[in-house]
C-alpha cells in the first residue's frame, strides 16, 4: 500500500507575511522521549516553551530548554537579508524576516519554509530525531544565481539550560564551550553536553547574552513575558542548488551530522507510521487527509518512560508543552492513540505498565519529576483504566493478557467497593459511587482558583457513576471471558443501575451533574452527562439517552467540542483569557473541551443510528489542524464564537477522542454499507 503524508496545511506568502497570523500558528515536533521543538511561522518567540530542542534529562521529565533559537541571514559580498524575526520588549519587531516568506507547509509533520530574496529562493526544514535529544535545521537553494560561489548562510545559535517552565536566571548559567574536530560543544552542566555539528561549514564560538525577547503569549497568560538567552557561536554555512547544508544540535554525543540522510529517515519513519496503520486497519484504512494528519500527530504523545534500572515502558505525554504524564489523560487518551492506529502492543504495554502503580484501588493522577511523589487525587483514572482494558480487550481478543490482569482488576474494584483514599467509597442503598473530600477535586473538573475549587463535586458525580457502572459490567463480562463467575459483579452492577435513575430531573433536561452532594443535588447544566450515553454500558433508558443528547447538543454542542456550562448560567465565561486566576475560574464554567466532542459523537449515533451524522460532528476538526498548534488539537476553545483555541496547542485527550470516534463511526459506516451490498 503507497502512502503519501499530508500536506494541506499550508500558507501562502499573505499569511505568512501577516504577522497576526504568522505568530499564532505555531509548528511542534516531538523525539518519542517527552522532548520536543516548538515555534512560530513567523520564527519568533512568543511562549518561554518556544525552542528548538527541548530536553527531558531525566526521560520523560525533566524537560530543559537547551537550544532556544537559530537565527539565519543570507550574505553575498556586503549584502546581508535576515530570515529570521525578533519581537523585543517595548513592541520592536526586528528584524523582519517574515516578509521574506513565500510559503509554509508541513511535510508530514515537518515543519518546510520557502523564501524569496531578490532572485534568490531558499527552503528551510527542522525536525527531531526519534529516539534522541537532537534536532536537525537544513537549508538549500531552490533556484540558480549567478554568483552562488559566493552565497553564505550565517546562523547565529542561542542556548539555555532553563528548565522550560521557568525563565532564565543569567547568574547560574555560565556555560563552558570547546571547539573541537569542527563542532561545538556547550557544557551545560556535569552531566549534560549540548553539541553542534555540521559537515559543510564552519562553527566559530561566540559568548554573548541576548535579553528581551518579548513573550506575548505569557503576556496573555498573565505570566512574566521576556526572556534571555546565551548565543554561544555562528555557522557559516555555503548555499548551493538543490544540496542541503545545515546542523544538528544535540545532547547525543554521537550525533550523526549527515543531514539529507537524517530527512530522509524521518520522512520514511513517518511514511511507514501511515502505512503500517493502514495496513493493520485493513478496509478502514482509507481515511481524509486531516485524518491522517490526527495519525501521525498520535505518534507525538507516545514515548518511552525509562526507569532506575534501565528498562522502559511506553507512556503517554498528556499534551505539549507544559503537560507531562496524567493517568486520567492516559487512559482516555489509549484508545485513540493506540487502537485506532493499530498500535495493540503499545497499548497492553501502557495498561500493564500502570499495574505496577496501583495502591489501595487508585492508580496515578500525575507522575511528577524524578524524586517526586506521585499523586493519586483522581476518582475516576481507575475507572477510565476499566474502560481502556474493555477498548483493547474488544478489539485484540488478547484472552491471555486479560488472564493476567484479571487479579489486579478485581484488587482495583474491591477497594472501591470497600471504601479507599478521599472518601471514595460504594453508597450501600443505592450502590452508587460517592468520593470527595474538603480541599480535593477528585473529578477531572478540578480547577481550584487561589486554592478554593471552582466546581467543588463531592457527591456523587454522574460522569463518575456511569463509569463506575461501565467498570461493573465490563468486569462481569470479564469473567466471563475468562470462564470464571460473574454473579458478584453481576449483582452489584443491577444496584448501581437502579440507583442511577437518581440521576434522571424529570423535567425534560437530562441528568443531574451531582447527586447527594454537600447542597444536594447540583442541576447545572454541564456536559458530564454525555458519558453516560457515550460508554459502552448505560444505564439510561434510550428515551432519556435521546433527552441527553438533546439538551447538550442545544445548548453545549460547538464546532470543536462541549461547553463545560450553559451560557444562560451566571456563571458561565464566554472567553478563557486574562490572568491565571480568570483563566482558573473560567476553566470548566464555560470553556470548550475538545475531548468531548468524540464522546458527543459517540452518544448522538447511539441515539440517532446515523453514523453519517455523527461523524459530520467531526468536520470542523479539519479546519483547526491549520490553527493554533498545526496539525493537532488544542486542549481547548472559547465558549463563545468564534471559539478562539486557548490552552495547550497540542493535546493528546484532544487528539485521541476525535480519532476514536471518526473510526469507530467509520467502521458502521463500511458494516452498513457492506450489509446493504450483500442483501
């Protein structure tokens, strides 16, 4: 099966030389390892996490700026045009080297620009190596020019050894750098080497400290917005037509510096990430364009996590740039990013590899940095994990994987049944879950705004009690899998479904968000109760499965995913901006959650039986990828149109939900069609 990456995102010389929209389209790689390179169209720095390697140094956590900018110009005789572009505090925007653009694309993921000075044309790419700390920058002349003899590319190269949250404290950053052998080398610290290598220039050493840089979105985040940089030495680099020349820049002491090689390699890596999808989905392996895209950008938040002793399992990276591993994001994210690629291997390795987390029936929240503590504050991660196991199990048959897990599922259950952390325990008369305690937000609405929750849920949550019933049933049927009795599970799931009829208002409008919570029950209007239809297992009648998606569908439902609140609610936020308080508070009162869309989509079918329709929910997602974070989705949206994208420009819940749901609705779409053939 041939297969060609996409290449729809793309931007003609008017976008790219208007710099509104050249700065809030941003490009993201990634290496496999929790490390990754970000930027803008227009080359500048608007985010502290913007750079061209960023580096776990201790795999996946630890991320460090290392390699923060490369800036580029032309030179023949005393003739000099910058492509790079600056923007300085005070609003100086110098120089100005996206006016220079013709043209950007991504090649699969890679990030392409093409220039056009005088007569002259010239093509840059960046991207990372899989399974290393290195990043690779190339350029090339597209066009013949009468003195290319004497054609240069000089790259001026900053460095840092900030961790990528913070901003840089010049006084613990004074790096000693060796030229041997034509590379550069950057001690960063003891342990950490940053080497720049080239095979067809020459890398001169320099020690000088660039300051304001002018950081607008931290400025939009209500978040310190300048920073500095070390620039350590230049390139001098010739151009000539067609042949790459160019860097690497890598905390790999063995880096390879042969660059056409290198593109190549990560061109076909990608090719073969498309195919052997394809391959493995067999029939369903057809897909759009933006399809595709969402596949190769799957392959982002899958890494390895290396342990003391050398080993390593596969994890997921909850979103970029600031998220790290969430089990909850995990969990919801598996089926998207695993199963409807095809990747059945790295998705058992991901469930078996939290195994060994579990305590007293949770599992992580967060995995923190190295030395840390790791955090179970959630309700529902284990609830998510039963759900994940029903997704794997349902579309690998994998009967002796599920053997071995069958012990650990039942421990997981039976500390919920019996009462665990955070007031997590099984309401004996109605057999529903109740958890929550002062001071902790269990649900995964848990913004808290100067250490107060924003949408305090202790109670019984309903997204929280239809996963718990989904966890009932899909043991049972586990046991039955496994040829062992059900009746246990069988029992207590008929409890919690009659009990979940607490939910239903009665007044055409749904569900209740909480039940027997601290003021009792809590009828606000919030799109938790879209689980309730979207899991495999329900316990809603279809009549009230219909009401559900009515209600949500008129007044939650956007292009890009569900409101967190109605917008006749007082207090509902329209737009997510301002300071990191305002942000807190309008986090779920009225914020759009992209995840929620493949789960609304999910639930519309199962009410409708229309998949068409339901995957048409979908479309607008095509659209976005040229937005924002390109190629992915963003974590979330404005409540109020246009529904500006806000948040992490690349989110792997975000991501994984749409795929999981464009496929699944796409395999009715190819069932149906094949049954009415064969009729």
């Amino acid at each position: 099966m041939h297969c060609v990456l996409p290449d729809f995102i793309r931007f003609d010389a008017q976008s790219c030389r208007d710099l509104a929209q050249a700065e809030r389209r941003e490009w993201w790689l990634s290496n496999g390892l929790g490390g990754y390179a970000a930027g803008t169209i227009a080359g500048t720095l608007t985010r502290r996490y913007h750079g061209l390697l960023v580096a776990p140094l201790h795999p996946p956590s630890g991320r460090t700026l290392v390699f923060a900018k490369a800036d580029a110009t032309v030179m023949l005789g005393k003739q000099s045009w910058p492509l790079f572009s600056n923007r300085w505090l005070g609003n100086v925007l110098e120089p100005q080297g996206y006016l220079q653009l013709t043209s950007f694309y991504l090649d699969g993921r890679m990030p392409v620009w093409r220039y056009a000075i005088a007569d002259l044309q010239i093509e840059a790419r960046i991207w990372m190596v899989a399974g290393e700390n290195t990043t690779c920058l190339a350029w090339r002349l597209l066009s013949a020019h009468a003195q290319c003899d004497q054609l240069r590319l000089c790259v001026r190269l900053m460095v840092n050894a900030r961790d990528h949250h913070g901003l840089t404290r010049h006084s613990v950053f004074n790096p000693a750098l060796d030229v041997s052998g034509g590379d550069l080398k950057v001690l960063l610290d003891s342990h950490h080497t940053l080497h720049f290598r080239t095979r067809s220039g020459i890398i001169k050493p320099q020690y000088s400290w660039i300051e304001n840089f002018a950081l607008t979105q931290e400025t939009e985040r209500g978040l310190p917005d300048h920073d500095g940089h070390l620039c350590v030495g230049q390139v001098t680099l010739p151009l000539l037509v067609g042949e790459w020349t160019g860097f690497v820049a890598s905390l790999e002491a063995d880096a390879s510096p042969y660059l056409t090689e290198a593109m190549h390699a990560e061109q076909i890596r990608a090719t073969q990430l498309l195919q052997r999808v394809k391959v493995q989905l067999g029939e369903y392996g057809a897909a759009p364009d933006w399809i595709d895209q969402l596949l190769l950008a799957a392959d982002s938040f899958l890494i390895k996590r290396r342990f003391a002793d050398d080993t390593h399992t596969d994890a997921v990276i909850a979103g970029y740039p600031w998220f790290g591993e969430w089990g909850r994001d995990t969990m919801i994210a598996l089926p998207g990013l695993c199963l409807a690629t095809g990747r059945y291997d790295t998705a058992r390795r991901i469930l078996e590899g939290f195994a060994r987390y579990a305590a007293q029936g949770l599992l992580p929240s967060f995995f923190p940095d190295a030395g840390e503590t790791l955090e179970y504050n959630t309700v529902d991660t284990t609830l998510w994990y039963f759900e994940a196991w029903r997704a794997y199990i349902e579309e690998t048959d994998d009967r002796s994987a599920l053997k071995r897990n069958l012990p650990l599922l039942r421990e997981l259950l039976g500390w919920y049944l019996r009462g665990t952390r955070h007031g997590i325990a099984v309401d004996r008369h109605d057999g529903l879950l109740h958890a929550g305690e002062a001071g902790v937000q269990l649900t995964w609405m848990d913004a808290c705004s100067a250490g107060v929750p924003v949408t305090p849920r202790a109670g019984k949550p309903v997204e929280i009690n239809a996963l718990w019933i989904n966890a009932l049933a899909v043991m049972a049927d586990f046991c039955d899998l496994a040829g062992c009795s059900d009746r246990f599970y069988r029992a207590r799931l008929a409890h919690a479904r009659q009990g979940f009829r607490r939910f239903i208002k009665g007044d055409g409008t749904g569900l209740y968000d909480v039940i027997d919570g601290i003021d009792g029950n809590d009828a606000t209007l919030r799109p938790n109760q879209i689980i309730a239809v979207s899991l495999a297992h329900t316990a809603l009648p279809p009549s009230i499965q219909a009401e559900v998606v009515g209600v949500v569908q008129r007044q939650l439902l956007t292009p890009f995913g569900l409101r967190t609140l109605a917008p006749g609610h007082p207090n509902y936020h329209g737009h997510y901006r301002g300071g990191v308080s305002a942000c807190d508070t309008a986090y779920h009162q009225g914020t759009v959650w992209a995840w929620l869309l493949g789960h609304y989509a999910l639930a519309e079918y199962r009410v409708s039986l229309d998949a068409e329709l339901a995957q048409s929910r979908l479309d607008a997602i095509r659209g976005h990828l040229c937005e924002a974070g390109l190629g992915s989705i963003s974590e979330i949206f404005d409540g109020d149109a246009p529904h500006t994208p806000r948040g992490a420009p690349a989110q792997a819940w975000s991501v994984a939900c749409v795929l999981d749901a464009w496929y699944r609705l796409e395999q009715v779409k190819r069932r149906n069609r094949h049954e009415s053939q064969h009729a």
